[in-house]
C-alpha cells in the first residue's frame, strides 16, 4: 500500500486525467475497497460492478478531492461504501422473484420458531435503538452496521474521536440497559 502522501499526489494526478496515476491509484487500493464492498454487499457480482462504478466517480471527481477533509483511502471507501449502501437498499425492496438465491433454504436454517424467536430479539434490540436521540440512533448504526471507524465518524459528526468513542459508549449503556442485559 501507498502511503497517503503518495494516495494524495496520485489522486491530484488524476484529477489531470493522468491514466497512469490512475492505474497506480487502482492497482494500490482496489483491494482495501473491494473488500469494504463486498462486506457489505455479500455478493461477488455485485461487487465488482459497485468497484467499477467506484473507479469512475473517483476518475470523474477526483479535482474535488480535499486532503486537509479526509484521507485519501476514507475518500474512496466512502464513495465505494455510500454505492453499496444504495444497492443494499434498493435490493431489500426488490421482490423475492428477482433474488433466486433467497428461494433457496439452508439445510442448516433454524426451524420457525428460531427464527420467529430471532425476529422478536431484533424487534427488541431496534425498540431500543430508536429510544435514542436521532443522532446517536445514525451514529450507533454506521458504527455497528456499516462497520465505520471512529475517526470517520469523528468526521462525519463533525467531532473529537474521544467525543465519539464516549457517544458510543453511552448509546450501548443505553441500549444494554433497554434490553434489560
């Protein structure tokens, strides 16, 4: 991996339209990124067209890319991660005939009542979360959910990363204590 210092020079590069930075910037993060998508979206396919439009959003803004805002890496794991997020949520309201795949049931799949007994802890669990302020309900779920850091979510809240260590620690007290754990 390239230090962020060169990430930076690279990415000024491209913002000129140097083809060639853009294979070095490619050839240097499209690991790290893909594996940010596919976390996410759990399907190969899916994946690799949510990295290749990635590319192209970051070959097409790269001149807006701010170095003193953000990491060159956070830049463009949050234009890969905001992409399979869209996706994810188109997906969930996609019907059941357009997914194949969720027709087929696991062997291993819990019996009715698990699952019924799962969906009941969820039930709980999201009660809970929506007790909290608005806020810290977005801040828990892109922590836990989205797998963000504490820096990114230091930067998208515009706040200390000590600020959103403690935000979150209090979210979790609050919502241990709903749960009666």
């Amino acid at each position: 991996m390239l230090t962020p210092a060169e990430l930076v020079g690279l990415i000024e590069a491209v913002a000129k339209g140097d083809q060639a930075a853009f294979e070095r910037l490619y050839a240097a993060t499209r690991a790290k990124l893909y594996g940010i998508v596919l976390r996410i979206l759990r399907r190969q396919d899916l994946a690799e067209e949510v990295i290749q439009e990635t590319y192209v959003k970051i070959w097409s803004n790269a001149g807006q890319f701010n170095s003193t805002l953000s990491s060159p890496i956070t830049w463009m794991a949050s234009i890969a991660r905001n992409r399979a997020i869209d996706i994810v949520r188109k997906k969930s309201e996609a019907s059941i005939e357009e997914e194949p795949q969720a027709m087929e049931v696991a062997a291993e799949s819990p019996d009715p009542l698990a699952r019924r007994e799962m969906t009941e802890e969820l039930k709980r669990l999201l009660e809970c979360i929506g007790r909290l302020e608005p806020d810290r309900q977005r801040l828990v779920l892109l922590a836990y959910y989205n797998g963000w850091s504490r820096e990114q979510l230091a930067e998208k809240f515009a706040a200390p990363v000590n600020t959103v260590k403690t935000w979150l620690r209090r979210s979790m007290l609050d919502i241990r204590e709903c749960l009666g754990l």
